[in-house]
C-alpha cells in the first residue's frame, strides 16, 4: 500500500491516470487519508459537484493484511448534503482487495466534458478506463451482475447505483461483500453523488495474484493478532451478541430506554418495537433458512450480519442494520420486518443511505405524504426515488430539503445531514456529539468507547453528573484516531473497553505491522490531527459554533415516556474541541 | 449457558411457580408441548413483557437473586444492562421494585449505546436524564405486580425456564405471534391443553383471543 492512484476525469482526450508515491500522506489510512487529502487539495468554498470537489477512498492503515476485523474502507470529499467535510465508511470486501493490490487511496478529480459514464478496472497488472453507456441507470444488483459476466466472480466492486448518477444528495457508494453483493453503503453525506459527478459508475477490483500486505515485525504482529481474535471471541458483545443478533440487537433496549425515536422524533418509544427487534430478526431469518450470523468481509470474527429471505426462502437482502431498521421501522412507525427489508434492499439497488432515507420519508410522512405505518407507501415512495420522479428528487436529496419543500418544522437534522437511531434528549451525550461532529450527525463520530483507556482530553469522572461535553470529546478523538483510520470495525470498541489486554493487542497489531512503536497517546494524537483538519476545512467552508446545534424542537420539545428536552447548553457545546 | 449457572439450586424457582399460580385474573390457561424448533417465536412475548406477582419494595437485586434464585455471579457479569420503568439502573442494591413496576433486562450491548446504557458504566453520565435515581423501599414484603421484560441473550438463557413456569400475556400478543409464525408453529406443536382439556392446535386460530389474559406454559418435547 506505497502508492496513491489518481483519475483526472476531466482530462483532454478523456480520463487519464496518475500513480503517485504516497508523498505527505505516508503512513495514514482510513478517515486519515481522505480527511487528509480533501483539507489540502479541495477548496473549501468549491461546489461539492464541480470540477475542484474531489472523491478519494482509502482503505485502513491495517487493511490487506491478515489482522482480523481490519475490512473498513473510507470515502471522502466535501459533502453535497452538509457541504462540509464527509467521511463516509463501508464494510465488504473493498478495503482488503484495494490495499491488496497496493493503493493507500484512489483519488477520482475533474469533471468529465460531456454525460459519458465510465467503468474502472484495476489489477495487479495496471488500471484501465473505458466508456460504458450501457451502465446508465442500472440498479447496483444488476450492475455488479454485469460486471461478473465480464471480469469474473474473484472481483471486488465500487458503484453508485441510479441516485449517484442523478447526484442525489443521499446517495452511497456501494461496496460488494464476500458473495459479490453490493449490500455495504459508504452512506452518508452524499458520496455517491461526488461519484456520479465525476461519472464514474463502477470501479471493479481483481487482487488476482496478490497475497496479504507483510508485516514489518511478523512475530509480533502474528502474536498481537491471535490474542486480539481470542479477545473479541470471549467477549459477550463480540462473541455472542453481535453474532447472534446483529446490530439490531439494541432495538429492545433503545425502545426500553426510551430513547427509540418514533414517528419522525414525536415519540421516544415504539409499540410494535418487538416485531422488528434483533431477536425477532434472527428468529425469522434462521426459520427461512437465511444466515443470522455471517461476516461482510473476509477475517470478521465477529459476525454481525446475516442474510434476509423472503416468504419463499429467497434471498431478498443481507441482515438490515440497527439503524435502517429504526429509520424505515419505527421512525416511519413501520413495524413489518418484510416491508423493511425490502426498502433495504431497493436501498442498496438504487445507492440510497437508508438513514437519511428513513428521516426523509418520515418528515415527508408529518407533512401528509402518506401516513405513518403506511409500510406500502413507504416502499412507493423509495420506487419513486430511484425512478427519480420530482418527487423522488426531493426525497433523495435528504430530510433537510424534505422538510424545507414541504414545510416541516420537526426536521432532525445537524449540518444537514440526518439524526441517526438515538434520541438525544434520552441520552444527551450522544446528542453531544451528533451536534459536533465535523460531519454533520453522525451515531459513528464518538463510537469508541475507548475513551478512558486513552485518557484524552483529560480525566473524566464517571461518578460526576457532569461530563457529557468531555466524554464526547473523548469519544470522537479515540474514534478519529483509533477505528476510523484503522480500518478496524467500530464494533471491536466494547472488547477493547473491558479488556485491557485486548486493547494492548490492537495496539500491538498496529506496531507490528508498520514496524513503529504505536501507543494510546499516538492514537490520541492521530484523533486530534484528524478532527483538526476536518474542522478547519468547514470553517473555511463556511461552518461556524451555530453550526454545531441540535435542531431547536429538541430543546423545545419534549416526548414521552421521559419529557424531558434536550439540556447541554450551547456554551458547552462549544467546549468541545477545546483541547 | 446451562440452568445450573444461571440458579441457584436451593431455590429452584418454585415461589415464582406459586406467586403465578396465586393469580385469579387469568381467562383462560393454556399449555403447548412444543418441539425446540418452534418454542424461540414466544420469546418475543418475554421481549414485550409478561406479568408476575412477587413480594414487591425489594431491591432488584433480592427480586431477581432472592426471589427468582438466579446467582448473583450472573446478575453481576451477564445481565449487564437494566432498565426499572424505563430509567436504566446502576445500582442492583439501592433501587426497589414497587408494585406496578416493569423490569427489563439485557445483557451487555455494542457500541456506544451499549456502554452509555450499562449499568455503573464509565459513560453513564451520557444518559443521566434518564438514570435510575437510587431510593427508598415502599410497600416492603407485600405482593404486587410487575412487567418483567427479557431481551437479546437474556431471553435465550432465561425464556425456556420462564415459559416453563408459565407467563401471563394478553390474548392478542399471543395470536399475534401464532399467526405471524403459523407454518412453523403448526409443524412443532404436539399438543396443546386449553383449560385443562385438550384442544386441537389447529383450532388455536379460531380461539376469540382478544381482551383475554392468557397463563401461557410452554413445554419442550424430549426429543
């Protein structure tokens, strides 16, 4: 992974590309990389659309090598929907095949002179561009489909599906799993559409002939790995939670807490929350002969998705997410697993990020579009979408335009972009970092829980009532530096939490692959250079501390069963990044 | 994870037996010999919740420990996650049911949420609007109701033995769940005891359920 690739689709006589050595960006990954390149080489005040936008992907610092769970790959650019800069990362088989045959990042640039779509196809052996109009408008399945009959089933997949092609601001970019389905999104913040915008429509990875990245200290790294694997399988999280339930698995919990939001944040809990729960999941998919335990990418110990079979025990797509279970579930008060499944799956085909896409159908829902519970609706209206009607245009572009067309006060939305599956005002210290994070609202911004082992941005005491602004702080700088430009899947955090032993060993992963000493302060470090530039970048953008609020209706309103609205005042919002 | 490390073996779980079949509000009581394979689809009933009587103005702890006889080492290790009327508890000892309370409980969950909601967790303040403030018993020694709810692994350790015992639903959760689930339930049920006689499980279907309050035991087959 010693070198970057960059495509210049705005090149005279059509795209050219540019093998470059890794340069200032030696020794970064992940959200590292591309944060790293779009701080330096996109201007901020440019059109997220236009020929100085720039799209890079980079896969972790770990991916390609034989360290478990290290299958993450980033997306960045600056984002059509927050217009600010996005970080979006994806599962599935990208991030090892692309680190496999060598490139730290792809770097798509320009803008293309006329509509012509392109297809990519990279191996061991060079790059390759050509024009392939057939390709226009063709959903993610069909197309991935394509590509197997022309380059084989031993290839990994990049593609935007019909949104990215009309530039939707929720659009993905959609990445193939370990059976060449395209079911892992680089959601959020409209990366598909900087996708489209440089019109690309695929981009086709064969690692035929290549073999893991070797570490710089084998012993070490061989060692750290396995106790890190026995780490993650000892741990309940990792080793039976996760596995036997997904993700989904903190419906029933959030319902309980109080904190599911339900029917577009008008309610903090959900009736028919049971029946779309994680344990109801599992249930229904073993019974229709489906997987409630499968991994996305090849070295998951953990296991955490599935697959999803129809009535008929066909497949109709892979274990849905907590999260897009919430936003076509219980935020559009949809309790019907099938109904759900099937918009994830029209979601995926047309490069949707099911998040803002359930935020969006529920405002449009409080505004009368269809009514709540409308599961059948709720389905037309994701038709709509990909069939890019004008009322499908007005959805894809996200709940902030949803809310402004049609006149919606209860917009959840920071900088943007969507409120993920957590009501802030039951657990504020999430709401914390959904109106801070560099990114808009993002769940994933302050996810490892890491942050006491790291120490950074000073002590907390977790007795004290206070604490919320410094654990966020925490939160987001252990995630910048620790998971996200890893490569390492978010969902180690909890065993690594418990176990210190098992934190040693990621460390040690990390050290023994690039033959450099890597401690929590490094990590740390890491995490603030990281926030920094992407923070820098929006103010320059044009970002200022009013963009890091919460929408006013959470602090004014309050829903049951808690009443209560959210409380941290914007003088300590603005704490934050005070470190 | 095997009943003999979740309870303690001096208490079975007799008193809970007792304290359900001490409850006159039942309408109608029903008994399944289910095989294994159909028996999970109730758990969503134990997911949505289920009523007990128990001595209520305990702690948590001497409900689950004293009452029910799980072993402390699995309420400290494995039910990591507690919620009492929907405020996340961090404190087994110092928080008490009351009569009328609904208990829920969940092993250890991932992520953020998953630490933020964990009881006597380091990223407790993230959610103290909604924590469990510790107080003082009432109604100490007397028999009430409560709404116990069990989820994820929870469910799958602790289900069979309370399904076992018996738990008491409404009649419309209980048809909800046969018939959303009515291949597999059909293929898995050997007999079925309705009010003390035997009842065709076919005939389940065209039970009038609604507005019922169902003793609901379920029995696994031995093969």
């Amino acid at each position: 992974m010693d070198k970057i690739l960059r495509i210049d689709m705005g090149a005279n006589g059509g795209p050219k590309t540019d093998v470059q050595p890794l340069g200032d960006y030696a020794g970064l990954g992940g959200r590292a990389m591309t944060s790293g390149i779009v701080a330096k080489e996109v201007p901020p005040l440019c059109h997220p659309l236009g020929e100085n936008n720039k799209l890079v992907i980079a896969p972790g610092m770990l991916s390609g090598s034989a360290a478990v769970q290290s299958g993450r790959i980033s997306v960045g650019c600056k984002s059509p929907l927050t217009g600010g800069i996005k970080e979006a990362n994806s599962g599935g088989q990208g991030a090892q095949v692309l680190a496999r045959l060598g490139y730290a990042a792809i770097i798509l640039e320009g803008k293309p002179k006329d509509d012509t779509l392109y297809k990519v196809f990279i191996n061991k052996d060079g790059v390759k561009i050509e024009p392939d109009n057939s390709l226009k408008m063709l959903g993610n399945y069909d197309l991935v489909d394509k590509m197997k009959g022309a380059y084989g089933d031993k290839i990994a997949c990049m593609s935007i599906g019909p949104a990215g092609e009309m530039k939707m601001s929720a659009a993905s970019v959609a990445f193939t799993d370990m059976e060449l389905r395209p079911t892992r999104h680089a959601g959020r913040g409209g990366v598909g559409a900087v996708m489209g915008s440089k019109g690309v429509k695929v981009i086709v990875l064969d690692d035929t002939g290549t073999t893991f990245r070797v570490p710089k200290d084998p012993d070490k790294f061989k060692e750290a790995n396995k106790a890190f694997t026995q780490g993650l399988k000892k741990h309940p999280v990792t080793g039976e939670g996760l596995p036997a339930y997904g993700t989904n698995v903190l419906t029933n919990v959030l319902n309980e807490a109080g904190g599911y939001p339900t029917n577009n944040f008008s309610s903090g809990q959900f009736n028919g929350a049971s029946k779309i729960s994680g344990e109801t999941l599992a249930e229904t998919e073993t019974a229709r002969g489906g997987k409630a335990t499968h991994g996305c990418h090849k070295g998951c110990v953990i296991q955490c998705s599935g697959t999803y079979n129809d009535k008929d025990g066909n497949f109709l797509t892979k274990q849905p997410e907590y999260e897009t279970i919430w936003a076509h579930g219980g935020n559009c008060g949809i309790d019907d697993l099938d109904a759900i499944a099937m918009i994830d799956r029209l979601d995926d085909d047309f490069g949707l990020d099911t998040i803002e896409m359930g935020a969006a159908i529920g405002v449009a829902m409080e505004a009368g579009i269809a009514k709540f519970g409308d599961a059948e609706a709720a389905i037309n209206l994701i038709k709509e979408v990909g069939q890019g009607t004008p009322l499908g245009r007005v959805l894809g572009n996200g709940a902030a335009v949803t809310g402004k067309v049609f006149g919606v006060e209860r917009v959840p939305v920071v900088k943007n972009q969507a409120l993920p599956a957590y009501d802030p005002r039951a657990v504020q210290g999430i709401g914390v970092t959904y109106a801070t994070s560099p990114m808009g609202a993002d769940h994933t911004a302050g996810y490892a829980v890491t942050a006491n082992i790291l120490k950074v941005g000073g002590d907390v005491d977790p007795l004290k009532p206070q604490g919320q602004v410094e654990l966020s702080r925490n939160l987001q700088i252990a995630t910048a530096g620790l998971t996200d430009s890893t490569g390492m899947c978010l969902f180690i955090a909890f065993a690594i939490l418990d176990q210190p032993d098992t934190f040693q060993a990621l460390l040690d992963i990390v050290s023994g692959f690039t033959g450099v000493p890597f401690t929590a302060d490094d990590a740390a470090a890491l995490g603030k250079s990281v926030l920094t530039n992407e923070r820098n970048f929006n103010f320059a953008a044009g970002f200022s501390k009013k963009d890091d609020r919460l929408p006013e209706f959470f602090t004014k309103e309050t829903v049951p069963p808690h009443n209560i609205a959210f409380k941290v005042s914007d003088e300590e919002l603005d704490q934050v990044f005070n470190w | 994870m095997s009943p003999h490390f979740i309870f303690r073996a001096a208490y079975s779980w007799r008193p809970f037996n007792e304290a359900i079949i001490l409850n006159n509000m039942i309408n109608v009581k029903l008994t399944l010999i289910l095989e294994k394979t159909p028996i999970p689809i109730f758990y969503q009933l134990l997911s949505k919740g289920f009523i007990i009587h128990a001595r209520t103005g305990c702690s948590i702890k001497e409900l689950l420990c004293e009452q029910f006889g799980i072993k402390n080492d699995y309420l400290d290790k494995r039910i990591q996650t507690i919620f009492l009327d929907n405020k996340t508890v961090d404190d087994v000892k110092s928080t008490f049911i009351r009569n009328g309370s609904t208990l829920a409980l969940s092993a250890a969950m991932p992520g953020i949420l998953g630490a933020t909601l964990r009881k006597g967790g380091w990223y407790a303040p993230m959610r103290r609007e909604i924590s469990h403030d510790k107080d003082i018993p009432s109604d100490t020694g007397k028999k009430g109701k409560i709404t116990v709810k069990l989820f994820n692994l929870i469910v799958r350790e602790l289900g069979p033995l309370f399904l076992e015992q018996g738990i008491r639903v409404k009649g419309e959760d209980f048809y909800d769940i046969v018939a959303r689930n009515e291949n597999i339930f059909m293929a898995g049920c050997k007999k079925a005891i309705k009010d003390g006689n035997d009842i065709d499980p076919e005939k389940l279907i065209e039970v009038e359920w609604e507005g019922k309050q169902v003793l609901l035991q379920i029995k696994a087959t031995m093969n």
